[in-house]
C-alpha cells in the first residue's frame, strides 16, 4: 500500500542492488525535489526557498499518496470490528508500527507507542515513568540545550513530587560539556533527558556516550530525536537509550502522528498515560484491567492515517538512504556556513564540531523579526525568535535568531538565495 | 501584494536607527516593562505624571525595528499630553493598526508610518508593545509587566 521512492532515487544511494554495468548514480537532489509537489509553488512571486526545515519538512508524494489511499480504499477503526476494512485497516497500523520499529531498530514491535508528536512521548514518559518515582529530594537532569518540550515535562512532574531540575550545561560553541554533564549524575538522578540534536545550534550529541555515563550510575536516558531522526540512522539498541522520542512531521510524514521507542522493562512497569477504549483489557464499573504493550499507551481512535503515512515517509527516507541524504547535507552545512560569512555582521549562533543541518544566526543592528520579514518577500522561509528554547537564547545573551534549517531536497541554490536575501535586508533597512 | 517600504518607511527606520526619548527617567513615577514572548523584544517604559499630565517619558530595551520605532514614535508623541489623552490616543492607535488594509484610517500624523502593519499580521504586536506598556504603567503606578 505505501510507495516507495525507490525508482526515483539513485540506486547506490537506495541501498539497492546494483546491475552490473549500470553507473553508480550520486544523490541526485533534482530528482528527490520532483517528488515534493510544494516547491513547485511560488511565494510573493518568487519561487519558493525552504529553509525551515527544523520546524516541519515537507511532504514526498508518497506521502500524500498514501494518505489518499488510506481514506480511499481502506478506511476504518482499528482493533475493533470483524469486517474487511477494520482488518485492512489494522493491518496497516501495525505494518507502519513495525517499519517504526525496523527504522530505529528497537527489540520488539510492542515497544513503538504511536503518540501525536514528541512532545506528547516526553509527557508520556514523564507522566507514567518519571513521576511514580520522584520523591522530594530528586532529581531530573537535561541539558541546557533543551526544547521547550524537553523542560516543561520535568518540571511538571518536579513541581507534583518535590523534586528538582538539574541542568548540565553548554559551552560557547553550543556543545554539551559532557564532564559537567558526568558529574550531575547521581544517587538522586532519577532520569536524564538529552536532546540528541539541537533544534537551535544543531549540536548533535554524543549520545551513545552519554547514555553509557548515566547507566553508570544506574540512570535511565530519554534522548529527544525530534531533528536527529530526520538526518542520521538511529539505532536505539546500539545507543542502549531506554526511551527515544520522535516525530513524524519532521520526518518528512504527516503532522499529529509521533513515536515513544521504550525499553519493554520499563513500558511492562508503568501505569498507563490516558484512559480510554483499546488500552484496557476489561473494564467494569469497579476496576479495569489494562491491555498488552503497545496498546496500554495508546487510548482512543489513534492516528491511523497518520501511521499509514509515516510508513511511507520511512519508506521514502530509506529509499533515498541515510548515507547520501547525510553527505548532501553535510556538503551544504559547510557551503552554507562558509556563504554566510559573506554577509556583514552576521554572527552564527551554535558551532560545535559535530553538528547538522541548522544554521542559526544574528546580524549586528538587525533584529531577527525584521530579517524574517525581509527575506520572506523574496520567497525564503526561515524561522526567527527563541525557537522553543529560551534558555539556549539566554545562554547566548541574545533574545532570538534567524535560523535556516535544512532538509535533504535543498539545494546551494537555496543558500545563495538566503545570502542573497540576507543583503537586501541590509538595503531596507540601511 | 503589500510592499516592504510600507512596512519600512522612513520615518520608521529613522527612529529605529536613533530612538528618541532613549533612556531611563530619574524620579519616574510610574513605569512598566513590556516583553513579547513569541519574538523576545523587551522595553521598559518610564513615565513622569504631574497632575495628569505627562511631562516626561523614557524607554530602553530591545527589539525589532517595528516595536522600537513604535515605542520612540510614541513617546513623542505623549510627552506634554495628559494621562487621558494619551489612552485616547492608544485607542485611535490600536484602531488603526487592526483596521483591514483595504480600509481607511484616520490620520495620526507621525504615527500614521505605522499603519503599514497591518498588511503584516504577525507584526501588529510589534507596533503595540510599546502602547500596551503604556497601558500597564499608568493603570497601576510602580512596576509592573504586560
């Protein structure tokens, strides 16, 4: 039912087996934009430059198709009714929680929990996980790098038990100082919850690392996927996390669709996040007794289109391969950043050494909200403000940024059509 | 499509490049700061009213050019005003960014730079931060934030 880009994409850079005497085609990005009808759109006339990735991607065809041919064809409730659609149509939600599965290479299918997004996953987490067991005294530690989503959770859960936020912080790069980081660890650390990418430098952090420092002290480890997802391969057994969160917008799937990878030891031990139909197993007026893993976590009608979808944005992203969707994008972070010193005063916030795909930035005298504006009526999207992460902008001394986040059907055209943006800003505003 | 040079008008990017009125007041008795979350800008408001009139005014802080321009426009023109003027004003001001584009609005003068916001929604509450601080300052003497 999902398509598969595969005839679209290089086959080398597909994984597929290659003919003998056929030429190894490299990432050929002209194809991979034919199958994203929207930026065959124009904006204010011109055509449209999509540098916002890091805030949603945009969709293949195959993605589009998919959800066409979910309401078309298959339509119906799952778990529930003995008829046709009802079988097809649970067939597909658990087709695309398996591809979830072989995607971060979790254990078992039962450990991907279908949320609405990521954010919903860290609450999930901190709800059922986390809060059972803090007491006063306790602590939650994550770093100062953290999305809103990646706070809010834990404090929530602090301010219910008594316990405390610790904060590992950053250095002037934007880099984790994984040694402070160590030494927050403790007897009272009940859960450490790690962006495994900044959406605001594009630090990527040392996750297998860190997951391996806090175990050390018998500490579990959420990491935050939500933009490591979409540019390198995951693997959660091999990175040993006990809870990975990601979703599925940003991986090039639908909106209202996201995923909690979790240990099955900890999924087994823990309450259920909301109440409803298909997470219980028998219900009467007295107690009710709660369904198998996955479906404990998964109350109400879940997003079923939304998975079909997903299923086909993996499909796609698996097609075109991690590798060369990575080397793309590495070659434009670097021509990017190196394009950008061409603009006055421009300033990038965020260069660890190993980051991705983000380049975040202020330019002296001008404030990000009005190079939004600016460079929006040349056709580019960029975002500006905090980006969700208030305290990386304080961390910087600066109350917002211009960000161009990147996505693997941009292109050094897009970046030049930033730069040059970016001048006539500097013309408006003199 | 609305142009950019609506937005960016002179009289804006002059008072964005040297803001009048650009300081803390001494001896203010009321003030209030106001921030906008969603893009970080900042200002804190210092008024000085004697016997319902303005007779002094500063501001600092940091912003775009919109809420900058807007908070330096505006403290031209309250200065020397009384207190009820200057929220009658406030009302004409905020008619008048919130009018439809295609509308016409009443002159305000300087202020009139400002009414090219409304071709851009999501600039109006740059335009009226610094009006909104106003408000707060004078409804409650002392500090105070919007």
């Amino acid at each position: 039912m999902t398509t598969v880009a595969g005839g679209q994409i290089a086959p080398a850079a597909a994984g597929l087996p290659v003919v003998p005497g056929t030429p190894t085609l490299p990432f050929d990005v002209e194809r991979v934009r034919a199958d994203f009808p929207i930026l065959r759109r124009t904006v204010r006339g011109k055509p449209l430059v999509y540098l916002d990735n890091a805030a949603t991607t945009q969709k293949p065809q195959a993605v589009i198709d998919a959800l066409t041919a979910y309401y078309t064809g298959i339509n119906a409730n799952v778990h529930r009714g003995v008829h046709e659609l009802s079988e097809r149509a649970t067939e597909a939600y658990e087709a695309a929680r398996a591809r979830v599965q072989a995607f971060f290479h979790a254990a078992h299918a039962h450990e991907v929990v279908f949320t609405r997004n990521a954010t919903e996953s860290i609450n999930l987490v901190a709800r059922s996980f986390a809060r059972p067991r803090l007491q006063p005294g306790d602590e939650v530690l994550i770093t100062a790098m953290e999305h809103h989503s990646n706070i809010v959770p834990w404090q929530l859960a602090c301010e219910a038990t008594g316990a405390t936020i610790r904060v590992a912080p950053i250095d002037d790069r934007g880099a984790l100082i994984v040694d402070e980081f160590a030494r927050l660890l403790g007897p009272r650390t009940v859960i450490a919850a790690v962006s495994h990418m900044s959406n605001a430098l594009g630090t990527v952090n040392p996750a297998a690392e860190i997951v391996a420092l806090a175990h050390r002290h018998g500490v579990p480890v959420l990491l935050d996927g939500s933009q490591a997802a979409y540019h390198m391969a995951v693997d959660v057994q091999a990175l040993d996390c006990d809870f990975y969160v990601a979703t599925g917008h940003k991986l090039y799937g639908p909106t209202g669709i996201g995923v909690l990878v979790g240990k099955t030891e900890h999924l087994e031990a823990m309450p259920p996040f909301l109440g409803g139909g298909d997470m219980i197993r028998s219900v009467s007026f007295e107690r009710s007794t709660w369904n198998d893993l996955p479906y404990k976590f998964e109350a109400g009608t879940p997003n079923i289109a939304g998975a079909v979808g997903l299923h086909a944005a993996l499909d796609y992203l698996g097609a075109a391969g991690f590798e060369a969707v990575a080397a793309h994008e590495r070659d434009l972070l670097a021509y990017g950043t190196a394009a950008l010193q061409d603009v006055p005063g421009l300033r990038i916030i965020g260069t660890a050494p190993s980051k991705a795909s983000i380049l975040s930035f202020v330019i002296d005298g001008m404030h990000p909200h009005d190079i939004g504006t600016i460079v929006d009526r040349e056709g580019v999207a960029v975002r500006t403000g905090h980006h969700c992460a208030q305290p990386v902008m304080e961390r910087f001394g600066i109350p917002a940024t211009a960000r161009a986040s990147l996505a693997m059907y941009n292109t050094r055209a897009d970046l030049d059509a930033l730069v040059g943006a970016l001048h006539r800003v500097r013309e408006v505003l003199g | 499509m609305p142009d950019l040079d609506d937005l960016y008008q002179e009289v804006i990017l002059d008072h964005n490049r040297r803001p009048r009125n650009f300081h803390t007041l001494a001896g203010a008795s009321h003030q209030a700061e106001g921030y906008n979350p969603l893009c970080g800008d900042r200002l804190t408001l210092y008024l000085r009213v004697e016997d319902g009139i303005i007779t002094d005014v500063g501001f600092v802080g940091s912003g775009c050019a919109i809420s900058k321009a807007s908070a330096s426009l505006m403290t031209d023109a309250i200065k020397g005003r009384s207190v009820a003027d200057a929220r009658a004003l406030f009302t004409r001001f905020h008619g008048m960014v919130t009018t439809p584009p295609d509308v016409e609005v009443e002159d305000l003068g300087k202020l009139s730079a400002l009414a090219g916001v409304r071709e851009f929604p999501v600039r109006v509450k740059c335009a009226s931060l610094a009006w909104h601080t106003l408000e707060a300052a004078l409804s409650r003497a002392g500090k105070d934030q919007v």
